[in-house]
C-alpha cells in the first residue's frame, strides 16, 4: 500500500471505526456491513467479542482495497 496504515488499537485486528476512518465512510455503515443489514449479505467477516467486532487483517486489507475509490 502507498498509505501508512495506521496505530491499531488490537495488533491483527482493525475495529470499524478504523476501517471507516480509513475509507470516510461511518463506523454504522461498516457494522451494517459485518453483519448483513440494509438487505445484504454480510460482506466484511468480523469476530464479536463482548459486543465488540474485531475484522482481521487480511478481510480489512480486502475489504479496504475493494471500497477504496
């Protein structure tokens, strides 16, 4: 990537707030994303912990590339 990615707050893990700051876009719309709401399929796999998601490098990595503009 020709961007720095930035600080994590979990080593391995990207939080939708961070992939919505990285794509502009709102942590809500990155949730919906994860867990398949608005009639669509869940298209960004994430762990659930404690009500928290956590997404993997490699599916944020993907993800990022795909909606990136």
């Amino acid at each position: 990537m020709s961007k720095s990615l930035p600080d994590r707050a979990l080593p391995g893990y990207w939080t939708p707030q961070e992939i919505a700051a990285e794509l502009n876009k709102s942590p809500k719309w990155v949730l919906h994303r994860i867990t398949g709401r608005d009639g669509r399929p869940a298209d960004l796999k994430a762990y659930c912990v404690s009500r928290l998601y956590f997404v993997p490098d490699a599916a944020a990595e993907a993800f990022l590339k795909a909606h990136r503009g």
